[in-house]
C-alpha cells in the first residue's frame, strides 16, 4: 500500500518530476542498435516523457535530438540523413548530433541566428546491441552500464522488446514477484520431481515451455539490499527429499529499472523496463548463452513462444497485437478445457496482460500486500528513499553511490540443503557453473 501521494512521486517521471530527475542520472536503453541503418530512416523516440528522434549518421554515429526543428517545430523524423547532421525537409535547417545548429539556408549571409539556437541533444552509446541515452546534467554523468551480456559476441544474445502500456514500476513489479509464477504461468511453467533446477523442454508446442522441481505456491522470500539495488530468495518446498532440502531461486533488482533471474543452464536472462512516460514501458527481455551462438530456429522459437515476433504480434512501433482492447486475446474455451489456466498465449504475454489490465498507472493506495509481496514493497521502499534523499539532499540515487560492476551481477538458482544460508549457496552454484 502506498498513499497516492507517495504512488505518484514512485511512477512520474517527466522533466519535472523528482523521479523523473533522479531517472535522469542513470544511462537508459533507448533502442536496438539494430533499428538504425548508417544514413537510414530517422526513429521518434519517446523517453522519460520527452520526445525525441534518434537516428545513425553514415559514418555510423547515432545522435539523438529534440522531435520538434528548432526552427519552426516541424518534426525531424522526416528530415533528410546527411552528413554529420539532420537537415529539417520544411526550410533546411541542419542540426549536429550535439545539438548545434549548423546551416539556416534561408536566412542571409551575414545572420549570426544559427549560432544562438541549439537543439536540445543527449549524449548516446552502444553495448551489448543496445544504445543507451543519458539524459541528465553532463557533470553528473554516471558511468556507462555494461551487464554480463554485453560482453558476449552478438551472435550468443537475443533481444526481445515490446510496449507494454502501463507505467514502468507496475511492469518492474512484475519481474520481482516470484509467487505468480505458479498461479498465472502455471501452464507454462510445470512441476517435474526428476530436476534440480528449472529445465527449458525446448518445445514451442508444447503446452508446458519449462518444468521446475516444486509445486509450492508459497514461497517465502527473503530480501537483502545492495549497492546496486536488492536481491531476494523465492526459498520454495522442492518436491522431493523437502525435509533435507529447498529450492532456492535468487533474483536481482538493478536499480532503476533492471532485474536479473535465474535461466535454465548455460543461458542467462534479464529484463529492462524503459519508461517512456508515465503511461507506457519499453519491455526489453535478453536472454544470453554463455559458450556457444543462438541460432536462427532457436531465436524465432523464443519469438514465437514469448510472442514478441516483429510484425507479426506487434506493429513496426512495437505495439502489441493482444492488448487491453481485446482482452489480449484471452481463450475462455481453453481455459474451460484444462488447456490454459490464464487462456492467453504465451508466458511474457501473461505478464503483459495483468500489468496493463492494472490500469495505466495502478492505485496503491487500494491494494493489499502480503508476505509474498515482500521484494515489490523493497521495489518501492528502496526507490523511494533514493528519490527522497535525492530531492531533499541531493545525494546520489541507489546504485550511484559506489562504483558497481554491473558485469559480475549474475543471478542464481539453487536446491540447497537447509541449514545452508542462500547467500552462501548461491556462490557455490555460480561457482560450479
Ligand atoms: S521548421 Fe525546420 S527548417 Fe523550418
Ligand atoms: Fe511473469
């Protein structure tokens, strides 16, 4: 529960918001390096409630500016792709990647206009396949975030986005609560008494995508706060041998909008909650293989079944096909058959539909939590001090404080016998790897 003054402070983040400026200090993802061709099409970008275009130079540089030509505000995702600059199709204007006005063709020789206008621009770098933007004051400058994936050559990552239209911290909420996933996956996510760790059975069409050694619906979570944001223990009854053992899933929350969870073996997984604006999220899922490439059926696989195909389950913006409209497509007939607790396609397509179903942006002033909720509500307590102490004091906000090594955070997933505390268990499971 939170009161609606404190729900409002947590979710804003446009210019003028405290989160919006504490938001401000972090690198956030802004595309795919891949939806920018060298001298291609330019892309609108919205972020952080700001409207922006990005777009690569042919020298293959990304700059990312103002939507509106400073000149008269006519949009520059129509400008022309020139060299070393946008040039505004309506009167020629020509902005650099940092911003300067560089040409104003129709104004005479001796004008001196161009020098005393600049187009707001944010500086941009590219890791992992990903282009990050920094969008606060250039002497706070935080340092660039490389997680583990970044490191790896492009052809071991999968990167999968979609809108989700609802405020970013109602979808971060969603990626560090453990309990759900045996009520809203529990048909794609099922019981098997023969493993030790979850297992991916590699079928798409297969009602079941992964098998987990516990039935337990009731996890208990256990929380402990870190540099770079929390982590938390999902400590589940595993279903055999549960009077010498338990089942240990450890995720990470990398503040402001990232979390880090166990994948099946060999791989790696996280998620990246972009906010757009108050009421629409970039969802980002990566999933890495550490010793080996993904190839092209594996990749549509986790395309198909997360339903995240471009141009087939979301338009060219990323908008999704199954949406609040419809119901995201719920199939109450399946559900009547045993086939589907939720009745709706996929497991990420699950997440997507209560999220949103939320409302755009979620009233905690009239919800309920309980002992299940325990990391969401360190979610909330964790960013709120931070904005608080940011606002009031100017401090830097979590995970700014101290240097993180943002490539070593790693996620676990462990059966661990009782009386070994989680934290010790897990480094002997990332150890083992
Ligand atoms: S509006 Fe862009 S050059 Fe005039
Ligand atoms: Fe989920």
């Amino acid at each position: 529960m939170l009161t609606k003054e404190k729900n409002e402070l947590l979710c804003r983040v446009g210019p003028d918001s405290q989160m919006g400026r504490m938001m401000r200090r972090y690198w956030m993802p802004m595309a795919l390096s891949g939806e920018l061709e060298a001298g291609g099409a330019v892309r609108r970008i919205r972020l952080l409630g700001e409207d922006l275009v990005a777009w690569r130079a042919p020298d293959g540089s990304v700059g990312l500016i103002d939507e509106f030509c400073p000149h008269r505000g006519a949009s520059m995702v129509l400008a022309r792709n020139e060299d070393c600059g946008l040039r505004c199709i309506y009167h020629g204007w020509k902005i650099a990647a940092d911003g300067q006005v560089m040409e104003t063709p129709p104004e005479p020789d001796y004008s001196t206009r161009k020098d005393r206008v600049r187009s707001t621009a944010y500086p941009v770098r590219e890791s992992g396949g990903i282009i990050w933007a920094y969008m606060g004051p250039s002497e706070a400058m935080s340092p660039p975030v490389d997680f583990e994936f970044a490191g790896l050559p492009a052809s071991h990552v999968l990167i999968m986005k979609t809108r989700e239209e609802c405020n970013w911290a109602q979808t971060v909420e969603g990626v560090i609560d453990s309990a759900h996933s045996n009520y809203l996956h529990s048909s794609g996510i099922v019981p098997n008494a023969g493993l030790a760790i979850t297992e991916d059975k590699g079928d798409v069409n297969a009602k079941a995508q992964f098998e987990r050694p516990s039935n337990d619906g009731a996890p208990r979570l256990e929380v402990e706060d870190t540099p770079y944001g929390f982590r938390y223990a999902a400590i589940r009854r595993p279903l055999v041998a549960a009077e010498r053992n338990k089942y240990v899933r450890v995720t990470l929350f990398v503040a402001p909008i990232h979390a880090i969870f166990p994948a099946p073996k060999g791989w790696g997984s996280m998620q990246m909650f972009t906010p757009l604006d108050d009421t629409s999220t970039m969802f980002h899922y990566i999933l890495w293989r550490y010793d080996a490439p993904i190839d092209g059926a594996t990749r549509e696989r986790y395309l198909l079944r997360h339903g995240m195909r471009p141009g087939i389950d979301m338009d060219e913006n990323f908008r999704k096909v199954r949406n609040r409209a419809n119901n995201w497509q719920q199939d109450r007939e399946a559900m009547r058959r045993g086939d589907s607790y939720s009745g709706i396609a996929g497991i990420n397509t699950e997440d997507f539909a209560v999220q949103e179903s939320m409302g755009l942006i979620i009233d905690r002033s009239r919800e309920h939590l309980g002992a299940s909720d325990r990391a969401v509500a360190n979610f909330r307590r964790v960013m709120l001090e931070s904005v608080e102490r940011f606002t009031a004091t100017g401090e830097p906000p979590i995970g700014l404080r101290t240097k993180v090594d943002y490539g070593q955070l790693r996620s676990a997933e462990a059966m661990l016998p009782h009386d070994m505390p989680w934290q010790a268990g897990v480094e002997r499971a990332q150890a083992a790897e």
